[in-house]
C-alpha cells in the first residue's frame, strides 16, 4: 500500500485526486502564499511513492482550476486568485441551462448592493476622480453603445476594487461575460433617449453617494439602480414593447 490515505470502497478517487488533495493539505498545513514553490513532481512521487503519471495527472488539474501555475524549467507556484476558472463554471452553467439570466443578475445584485457600500467606506480620492470621469463617459457616449457599455463595465469594475474585498473583484470579474450580455441587450438601439438619460442617472446617483462617503446612500442608489433595470421596458425591431430585460 501506498503511503496516501486509505479510502473508502464505497467512495474512491483515483490516484491522482489523492496526490491533489495532498498538495492542497500541504499547502493548508504549511500556511502557503501566491508566488510560493510547492515540490517538484518527482519530489511527491519520491514521497508518497507514486507513478510520475498520477503526479503530473495532480499538478495539470490544479493548474486547471487555477491553484498552480506550471512553467518549464521551474517549480510549480501557487497562483493569486483569478476569476477566469469561476467564469468557465458560469458559462457553462447558463449555456447548460442549469441557471437563468435573471438568476445570475439577482446574485449580482446582492453582491453589488453591499460593493458599493464598502466602495463608500474605503474608496480613495484616485478611485473617487476615476468614478466621475467615467459618469462623464458614460453621459458623452450616449449615442455610441460601444462606448457606454465598457464606461459602464469599468465604473463597476472600479467600484468592486474600491470595495477593498478582492472577493468581490473575483465574483464580478467571474461574471463578465453574462453581464456584458445583459448590457448588450438592454444599453443598446432599443432604448429611447429618456430611457438612457434614465440609466445613466442611476449610476451618477451611486457615485455620488460613494464619494460622499455615504454608505447606506450608495446601497439604496444601486438598489434603485437595479430595480430601474428590470422594470424599464424594452422594444423590438418594430417599437413595439415586449419583455422587460436587464440593464447593467
């Protein structure tokens, strides 16, 4: 027998999953950081006295889920956090039908609710000037969708870094795809110009409140800011009003 835990027959992992999990309660154990060496693949076939194959099958799953990173000539290191794995799991979970649109943009509601609370407690001046600017973006495209929609993006993105939680840097980066989505549907041609005046009102407001400095403000503005979005109406080809849609 090996030296890696013995499982039970009801329930085994391969091989490999064992040496990953290895690794992981190494890394718990030894308190280990973004950019730190963990042993080389012989190293843990040596000590746990395993194939090469099972090693390498470990270090290329971790590495997948963005644990490790894995270069030529060099010993694997721990990576920072990145939200690229979290959004292959969302992509997949809405283009599977497993979760809706409007599920994910009620999740992102929560999460934004409390970023801009905390980007009205911890913003700095930097953060503060990058804001407006983009509110002036947003207000001088308003004729240019392309250009809304990565001034909007960017206002969020700016807000999540303010919050001062990289947790909510990684959760909205994650959910970028199906946010540009949204906004591709709801901050384009259809809309009238009231409606988009309306819009971008509604981030000035939360803006405002996060350079005021006012908490429980910059959570009811980006409440009201997503309330706004799902009850706006929105029109097809003909002008007609059809199904309410998602803003950004």
């Amino acid at each position: 027998m090996d030296k890696l835990a013995v499982v039970s027959t009801l329930d085994k992992p391969t091989l490999s999953a064992r040496v990953a999990q290895h690794l992981l309660d190494m890394i718990t154990r030894e308190r280990l950081r973004p950019g730190d060496a963990v042993p080389s693949e012989v190293a843990i076939c040596r000590k746990l006295e395993v194939s090469r194959g099972s090693v390498r099958e470990a270090y290329r799953t971790l590495a997948a889920l963005g644990v490790l990173e894995i270069e030529t000539g060099r010993r694997p290191r721990l990576k920072a956090m990145n939200p690229q794995v979290l959004a292959q799991i969302f992509g997949y979970a809405l283009t599977t039908a497993q979760v809706t649109l409007r599920q994910v943009m009620e999740t992102r509601r929560a999460i934004e609710l409390q970023t801009a609370q905390l980007a009205a407690r911890h913003a700095n001046e930097a953060q503060r000037r990058c804001l407006r600017e983009l509110i002036a973006q947003m207000r001088a495209a308003m004729g240019d969708h392309a250009r809304r929609m990565a001034a909007d993006m960017a206002m969020h993105t700016t807000l999540a870094e303010a919050s001062q939680n990289p947790l909510n840097v990684l959760l909205f980066g994650a959910l970028r795809a199906p946010l540009e989505e949204s906004m591709r549907l709801d901050l384009g041609g259809g809309r009238s110009e009231a409606e988009l005046i309306r819009i971008v009102d509604a981030h000035e407001a939360i803006v405002d409140r996060v350079c005021a400095g006012d908490a429980v403000g910059a959570g009811n503005a980006m409440a009201y800011h997503f309330d706004l979005s799902v009850n706006l109406p929105s029109r097809d080809e003909a002008g007609r009003t059809t199904s309410t849609q998602f803003i950004s």
